[in-house]
C-alpha cells in the first residue's frame, strides 16, 4: 500500500493544510500485535502529536485495526479516519468502531471500540489488488448475502467471477462496495457494542480465526 499510494495521500493531506508524519508498518497479521503499538507510539510522541491531531489509517484490515486501537489509546484517545484499500476492509474492518491487536492468546484480544470520523472508500484500490485478496474480500460480501441480502446474493450467483477477475464497471464496483457497507452499518447502528443483533457479522468468523489460528 505504501509505495502505491502513500505519496499520493501525504500530498493531498498537504495541500489541504495539514502537517502530515508517516508512520510504514510491514504488511501482513504478525504486525497486528502489542509491539507495533509500541513503535507507533514511540514514534507519536517523537512528532508530539497533540490531541486535536488525528489519524488516517490507509491500508486494508491489519493496518486499519492498528491505526484505529492507536488512535483509541494514544493520548486516551485521539480521532481516526479509515482509509480502506482493500475489499474486507471496506466492506466490513473500516466499519463499526472495532479496532483492536492480537495476543498469543488470541486474535483481536487486546482493543477497544473507536468509531471513526469518517470512512473514505476508493473502489479503484481494489483493481490493484492480487486475486487471492479479492477472494478472501468476497467471502465477507458473501457473508452479508446471506445474513441480510437477498438480492446482493443473487447477484454474486450470478457474477461472482467477473467480480473475481475485477471485470466489472467503475459504476457496478461502486454499488456492490455501498451497499456491503449499508448492510453493516445498519447492523452497528442497531447494535454497536455487540449486544445481540452484530454477532450475525460474525457469521463465519469463528471458525475462519479457528483455521488462521491453525494455519
Ligand atoms: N467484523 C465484525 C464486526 O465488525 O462486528
């Protein structure tokens, strides 16, 4: 994500007044732990980041879980905008205020619920995205088609491999992405701290972090 659009989002935070720092983490889950927490805030109070300061987390969902448990915690608490790029990220991670790190004994076991100040979304993130990322996204869409949407279901029956292979309009990819993220923020709104009816979001999930937990 960085070499892709890092430049671009320093530039164009630039140009709209801010002072913006960068702070890279490498990709992939081992970064969602306490260590990396450690290191942005090290790196936060070199910068002395005040509590008017924000933070953009721009990536996909390892990224915006860390920015938004950083963001949670760091001077008790300063404002964060998700800047999703990848399609779990903005179909569900960017949504909802979760954000959170993992533990040996567990994932997610260490975070708090830090709704962000906005969600920017750019669909055309995902065309640069490889295969296998766009496939493990499409489980989370699948998921909603199942849980509360049965047209959007009917429509992956239908063209789920040209969503796969990213031939779908500019327009099409628009749509699919806004109403993925209608359906779960329909679901938070109604339940936000996970009382009863946001659980359905987890539908999968368990098992799926039994398999990562495993793999
Ligand atoms: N990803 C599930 C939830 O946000 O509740």
């Amino acid at each position: 994500v960085g070499p892709l659009y890092a430049r671009t989002a320093l530039a164009s935070l630039r140009q709209a007044g801010f002072a913006p720092m960068e702070i890279r983490v490498p990709a992939g889950e081992t970064t969602k732990s306490l260590r990396t927490i450690h290191t942005c805030y090290d790196q936060l109070a070199r910068h002395r980041i005040e509590r008017s300061s924000f933070i953009t987390a721009l990536g996909g969902g390892v990224v915006g879980d860390l920015g938004g448990f950083v963001a949670a915690s760091f001077l008790r608490g300063v404002d964060v905008v998700q800047v999703p790029t990848t399609i779990v990220a903005q179909v569900d991670a960017s949504l909802g205020g979760k954000t959170a790190v993992n533990h040996p004994h567990g994932k997610n076991l260490i975070g708090a619920f830090h709704q962000p100040r906005l969600v920017l979304t750019d669909t055309s993130a995902l065309r640069s995205l490889p295969r296998a990322e766009i496939v493990a996204g499409l489980a989370e869409v699948v998921k909603h088609g199942v849980i509360r949407d049965e047209e959007l279901f009917a429509f992956l029956e239908e063209r789920i491999e040209d969503v796969v292979d990213m031939k779908i309009t500019a327009q099409e990819l628009d749509w699919l992405i806004a109403r993925n993220g209608q359906i779960k923020a329909d679901v938070v709104s109604a339940d936000e701290r996970e009382g009863g009816l946001r659980a359905l979001l987890n539908c999968g999930h368990t098992i799926g972090h039994a398999i990562g937990a495993g793999a």
